[in-house]
C-alpha cells in the first residue's frame, strides 16, 4: 500500500492489473478483510472490479469458509468484465472439497455443464483428492471414469490426488487405479508409470512415489535413469539428503549402473538445500566412479555457491570454467545475469 502511494505522489498511474496485483498480495497475507474495503474502494479510484479482481477476494472467503458472504459477491458477478469463467468455478469447487462437500462440488460442475464452460483436471483434483482422504475408493474411480468420459486428460494433480490414498494406508487401492488409468492412455504403461512417479516426486510426495515404485516392479516395470534422478530430486525437496545419497545404494543392488545425469540430480539437490559442501564431495565422487561431468554439471556447482551467496566465488568459479572451456559463453552469460556477477568482465 505503501509503495502505491508512493508511486501515485510521484505521477505514476495505476491501472486495475496494478490493484489486482494489490489485492493479491492482501489475500495472501490473510488480511481479508483489508482486501474487501480495498476491493469495495476501486470505483472510487475509477476502476470497476473486473473477473480477476472477484477471484481474488471469493478464494480466501471460500478457503476461510465465509460462505454467506463469498456467495453473495458471486451473486453480483453478472456483465461482460465479470461475468463468472472457469478459475471462479474452480475457486469454489476447491473450496467445497476442502470443507469435505464433495456433493456440493459435484453439483457445481454439473452446473459447469450447463454452462458450456470446458472442464479440466484442476476441476476434478481437488474432489479425488477428498474422496481419497475420505477413503471412497468407489467414488474415486467413478470421478475418474467421468473425466475420460469428458475427455479431461488426468494430470500431475491428478496423480498426487490419488497418491492420497497410500497416505491412508491403501497402497494397492492406489496402485490398481493407477493401472486402470494407464490401459485408457494413449502412451505406454511403462511411460505413464514413469509419468506417475515423477509427477508425485516433483510435489514431495516422495514416500507414495516409492510405495507405489515398489508395487510397480511386481508388474515389470523398471525405473530408468530419469525415474531415479527424479526420486532423488524428490528426496532432497524433502531435505531427506542421506535418503538421497542411499539411492545409489538401492541402483547398484539392482544392477543399475547409475549415470551422470543421476549425480547431477543429487548435486542440484544437495546445492538447493545449502549443502555446497556435499555437492562437492559428490562432484569428487563423479570423478572417481569414472564420470565425465558435463556442462549441466559445472553449471549446478556455480548455481550453488551463487545461491549461498557467495557470489565472488561464484565469478572466480565460473570464469576459471569458461577458461577451461567446459562451460559455453552461452551459459556464462546467462548465468553472469541471473546472479548479478559483475566480478566477471574479461569474456
């Protein structure tokens, strides 16, 4: 509010992205009720809320449960600029499920229906996600089967709506869904397992992702590089490091010899944690396994001491590097402006 005034007393002019930009930033401090004075005080300041501006306010009253009043401000969403669209409906589908009103959810996309409006899979998440919690298994699949029915292809969401399920203790329930969903896709079982396991990793839901890898190897399937690398990238956004490290352990029982874009993962992911130190130790180990690092390798080390703060380092680092010609101009000059290194002139 501060910096608007402040740009308002100097000749700026605000537009209404610049209030919605605003209100966002109050609805995600939690000042809701700040948000709706501001939100009530924009004709004043000769901007009429638009669609974006309703959302804004309607997702922390129906989050928060504020049900009356989130639905009379949906009630005036009525006109060209605000006229109720797919992320409104969205916002209050979510809602319900949170509140454990997957009935009522289910009613609103009905309504979607009637209104044309094409669905996706961020409509159905949240209400599998419930029912998962819920344990509904029968309700689960029958939600599923109405996304194929309604050509909504499943998603990364998806996949970590279902994994809710292995959290409750139903691990083969999950696994039979995900195997009834991979014989209506278009890819192969083993790349939509692949997809699967990824999916669950990028978001920390590392420990279904091995609950279900496990179960996954009774049928066939065999993680590759990429799945390894991304249980690793998993592991360590958990900050589960030593678990990280052990993956290694478990690809050499199973004969799997690992790669280096493995040691990346696990380079990047200890240098996201702060653990520079770590990720050197594992560059050494690369080394001494008898990997040739590549670029992607030089670039995660410098990324690293860049995000400790050690830029000087960093510059010395990067430049001694590009002088060595194992990192392209291309990535110094990328990397020389992301992270500010002034230190580097001489390329």
């Amino acid at each position: 509010m501060k910096l608007l005034d402040e740009i308002i007393a100097k000749g700026g002019k605000p537009n209404l992205v610049s209030y919605n930009v605003l209100l966002t930033g109050l609805c995600k401090e939690g000042r809701t009720n700040e948000a709706i004075r501001f939100f009530r005080d924009l004709p004043a300041k000769g901007f009429n809320p638009n669609v974006v501006s309703y959302n804004i306010v309607l997702r922390n009253l129906y989050y928060e449960g504020r049900w009356k009043e989130a639905n009379e401000l949906l009630a005036e969403m009525n006109g060209e600029d605000r006229s109720p669209s797919v992320v409104t409906y969205n916002i209050l589908i979510g809602s319900l499920a949170l509140h454990g009103r997957t009935e009522h959810a289910l009613d609103v996309m009905d309504e979607m229906t009637r209104g044309r409006f094409k669905f996706t899979a961020r409509s159905y998440n949240p209400i599998i996600a419930r029912l998962c919690q819920e344990e509904k298994v029968d309700l689960v699949v029958k939600c599923l089967d109405q996304m194929i029915y309604r050509r909504c292809k499943p998603n990364e969401g998806t996949y970590n709506a279902i994994a809710v399920l292995c959290k409750q203790g139903m691990v083969q329930e999950a696994l039979s869904i995900f195997q009834s969903l991979g014989s209506k896709q278009s890819s192969s079982s083993y790349d939509f397992y692949k997809s699967v396991i990824t999916g669950l990793c990028r978001k920390g839901n590392t420990y279904p992702a091995f609950q279900l890898l496990y179960e996954m190897t009774k049928f066939g399937f065999t993680p590759d590089s990429y799945t390894y690398s991304s249980l690793i990238r998993g592991l360590c956004l958990e900050g589960m490091l030593l678990g990280a490290m052990e993956i290694f352990i478990v690809m050499e029982e199973s004969h799997y010899r690992p790669d280096v874009d493995n040691f990346n993962a696990l380079i990047l992911g200890f240098c996201k944690s702060q653990r520079t130190d770590l990720s050197l130790k594992v560059f050494e180990m690369t080394i001494e396994k008898g990997y040739m690092p590549n670029e992607t390798t030089y670039i995660v080390l410098v990324e690293g001491i860049a995000y400790e703060g050690k830029m000087e380092l960093a510059a010395e680092v990067l430049k001694e590097l590009h002088m060595r010609e194992v990192v392209s101009q291309h990535a110094v000059e990328r990397l020389v402006m992301q992270y500010n290194l002034s230190a580097i002139d001489n390329f």
